[in-house]
C-alpha cells in the first residue's frame, strides 16, 4: 500500500506542474495532459510493483539465511498475492474517497440529462481495480521470478488498456465491459500460475 501510495504522489505531482505550466484554457492541452497524467500513473504503479518484488526478493533470501532448515517461511507466490491485494485495496481506497468528495455536492448527478448511474458504475469499476491488481500482482511477480517478461508486459498492457477505456465515459458499457472481460481473464490466468486446475476448481464447488 505505501508502495502505491509513493506512486500516486510523484504522478500527482508530475501531473499539477503540467497543468500549471499550461495554458488552462486550452481544453485539447488540457485533456492531452489528462490522458498523459493518467498513462504516465499506470507506469510509476508498474515501476513501483517491480521495486516493491525487488525489495521482498532481497527480504526472502534474508528470511532464508536466518532460518534453521535453509526454506522461507514465506513462498514468493504468498507475497505475490499479498502485494496485489494491498495495491488494490489502497487503489480502491482512493477511489471510493474521491466518490464520497463528489457526493458532497453541489448539484445532482444527471440533472443536464447526463447518465443517472454515475456513482454506480464507478463502484462496479473500483471493483474491477481491486481484483484486477490482486490478479496483477500475481502475474507480474510470476514473470519477474521466471523472467518471463512478456508475462510483465502483459500486466502492464492490461493496466494501460483498462485505465484507458475510462476515458470512454459517460459511455460505461465502453469501459465496464472490457475491464470485467479482462479481470476474468486475469483472474484465469492467475489461477492457473497459482497451480491451479479445473479438476481443483470442480472438487471446490463441489466440496470434496
């Protein structure tokens, strides 16, 4: 999560002087800056994920030398998925903070007749990030550990592509489709780098 966070803090930071170094009344600068803020966050985050498995790959083998029987207590894919879910859950964090501002008010959401489902479809969206970056996670690691770096580059792809799709709003269904269509395939593929199978996934639903 403070790993993110530092992230979130440079490209903010990048992104204010950009905009106060510009011409605010020119609005296609203006969202051109917007779309690079937006890019430019998705690669420190990236950047900062592959600092953070640098950090506990050095953590492990100090966890490794110290321990009596030569293993880590701790498994590589373990940190994987904690590193995800903490990336995503401080994402999400942010983003549900950012909709409480907004709530606030003033004025009502699809008063000029804009759409009325504002806050719903950034909840679904926030929903999407959180599983998104805990599979991300998973994933990314798994291509740092093998040096499988299209599985890296894929993650980071995956990253660009949905925050990307954001800028199709207010047409919801151009961004909310294409992020559940590409969690369900990371969540896929997560499970099956994770040792997953479809004969473990039937014995679970079926509780055997």
């Amino acid at each position: 999560a403070f790993f993110w966070l530092v992230s979130l803090l440079l490209s903010s930071l990048v992104w204010f002087i950009a905009v106060k170094a510009s011409d605010p009344r020119d609005e296609p600068l203006q969202k051109g800056l917007l779309i690079f803020g937006v890019m430019f966050s998705v690669l420190l985050q990236e950047t900062f994920r592959f600092l953070y498995y640098k950090l506990l790959r050095k953590a492990i083998e100090g966890l490794v030398a110290l321990s009596e029987d030569g293993c880590s207590p701790i498994s590589i894919q373990q940190m994987a998925y904690v590193a995800g879910v903490g990336f995503g859950l401080m994402s999400g964090a942010f983003s549900m903070i950012n909709l409480l501002a907004d709530a606030l008010g003033p004025g009502t959401v699809g008063i000029h007749g804009d759409s009325q489902l504002y806050f719903l479809t950034s909840a679904f969206m926030t929903m999407v990030l959180v599983f998104l970056h805990t599979f991300w996670g998973i994933l990314f690691f798994h291509g740092c550990e093998h040096r499988r770096w299209w599985e890296i580059t894929a993650v980071v792809v995956m990253h660009l592509a949905v925050s990307g799709s954001t800028f199709c709003n207010p047409l919801y269904v151009g961004s909310l489709v294409p992020s559940y269509l590409l969690m369900a395939a990371a969540a896929t593929w997560a499970y099956l780098l994770s040792g997953g199978s479809a004969q473990n996934l039937r014995r679970f639903l079926l509780c055997k």
